[in-house]
C-alpha cells in the first residue's frame, strides 16, 4: 500500500513494507533500465546492476543529499544532462507551483549510487533540500 509522506516540503508516494518495494524495483524500475539498455545498445542480459535486483533487499530511507553519490558513466553523457537540467527545471517548477508528489530515488546500498531518479534528486539539490527518500537495496546476506 503506498502512502504520502513530507520531508522537507517534498511530498513522496511512498511503499514501505520490503516485499511491495521489491516487487516495485523489480517490476517497474527494472523494465524502465531495460528499455534504457536497449537504447545504449547494453545488453541486460549482462548488466550486473539488473543481474543483481533479485539477490536485493529493498528499504525506504531518508538520506542526506550529500550521501548520495551520482554515477560517473551516467553524468558523463552531455545529452543526459543537458536533457536532466531542463527536466530538472520542469520539475522544480511543477513542485512549486503545483505541490506534486513524486517517488523516492533508487539507490545501491554498497555505494550509495543513484540507479533512479537522477531529474528528483537533481531537483532536490537545486532546491538545496538536504534530505530525500529513498528506496535503498542492499545485496542480500548468505546464511
């Protein structure tokens, strides 16, 4: 079940039981990073972020922006973030004027990388909001 939640004025749609994240990251997120492979010409088939969603598990957290960390590979791509700041500008226009609630960003526990929401939490910084929700999915334990 999601639900709404505020932090710092942001209002976020918000799942928080472990197993919907999962299902969510697994289902939707993943589908969004595959049609993403198939236009950079990447194999998901190979793709060790995507080969790793099934041995994760998924929490909601509030992170500090600072401790995020944006990847390289991703920023380095000049129509990435052209196209990110002016989406990022739409998007901060649209909080301000129309309070819309949008989705935590996804993040890889081990390093804390960005996988999802690089216009939200581009935003979030423009905004020089300290603090994000974020779903964090962390390589499960062997027992």
């Amino acid at each position: 079940m999601r639900i709404l939640r505020r932090v710092q004025g942001i209002t976020y749609w918000v799942l928080n039981d472990p197993r919907e994240i999962r299902r969510f990251i697994n289902s939707n997120v993943k589908g969004e990073w595959e049609r993403d492979n198939k236009e950079d010409g990447v194999d998901s088939d190979t793709d060790d972020w995507l080969l790793s969603l099934p041995k994760r598990d998924w929490r909601m957290r509030i992170l500090e922006t600072t401790k995020v960390r944006l990847d390289p590979s991703m920023m380095a791509r000049e129509s990435f973030t052209r196209r990110l700041d002016e989406r990022s500008n739409e998007m901060r226009r649209s909080i301000s004027e129309y309070q819309i609630v949008i989705w935590p960003i996804v993040i890889r526990a081990e390093d804390n990388m960005l996988k999802d929401g690089h216009c939200r939490f581009t935003t979030m910084q423009k905004m020089q909001i300290g603090k994000v929700m974020a779903y964090v999915g962390a390589v499960q334990k062997t027992r």
